[in-house]
C-alpha cells in the first residue's frame, strides 16, 4: 500500500488496528496526498486487507519520523524569531518612555 511496486519482496498484511491507526495518523499529518487517496476514510485497512512491504512501511516511517524533525525545527525557529521580536518591541517600548519623559524634563 506504501508502493506501487511489483516486487517480489514477500507482503505483510495490516492486521492490527493499531497499525491501521497508526498508519492513518501518520498519513493525515503529513499531508500525504498519494497515500490518503488509496486509504478510504472510515474503512479500516484490516478489514480490507491492506498489504505492505516491510521496507516500504519503514520508509514511510521514516519520513514520517523527518517530516516530525521538521516540524519540530520550523517551530522552534519560529518561536525564537517571535522572542526576539518580543524583545526588540519592548526595547522600542523603553525608548520611547525614555524620549517622552526626556521631553518632558526638558519642557520644564
Ligand atoms: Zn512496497
């Protein structure tokens, strides 16, 4: 089901729903489009005897696990991009405060 191959490689069944969870989980979150078209929604792939090669099913897993890597780094950069940004409005902040009372002691 991860491939379109004809290989000879022997094929495993899905036959844990768990497995079938797991795999629809994975599939959803990364938006994979060739997958989530195979996989119809609501039938579960034990009951329709979904087929996989080990090495496909570890590749997969494995993109997964970079696509989770990327995820994780593009919201961390995120996050401190936002910090920084933080610090800087308030450093602005404590400029402006400063001119104002500046300008106020020089009025007087
Ligand atoms: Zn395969």
């Amino acid at each position: 089901m991860f491939c379109e191959s004809e290989s000879s490689e022997m094929l495993h069944d899905i036959s844990t729903f768990s497995m079938d969870k797991s795999v629809k989980d994975m599939t959803v979150e990364m938006c994979d489009s060739k997958l989530l078209v195979k996989l119809s929604w609501g039938v579960d792939l034990v009951a329709t005897e979904g087929k996989y090669h080990l090495t496909c099913s570890t590749k997969f897993r494995n993109s997964y696990h970079s696509f989770q890597r990327a995820q994780y780094n593009s919201s961390s950069l995120f996050n401190s991009t936002q910090a920084k940004a933080q610090v800087f409005a308030e450093f602005i902040l404590t400029i402006e405060t400063y001119i104002e009372q500046a300008t106020n002691v020089f009025k007087l």
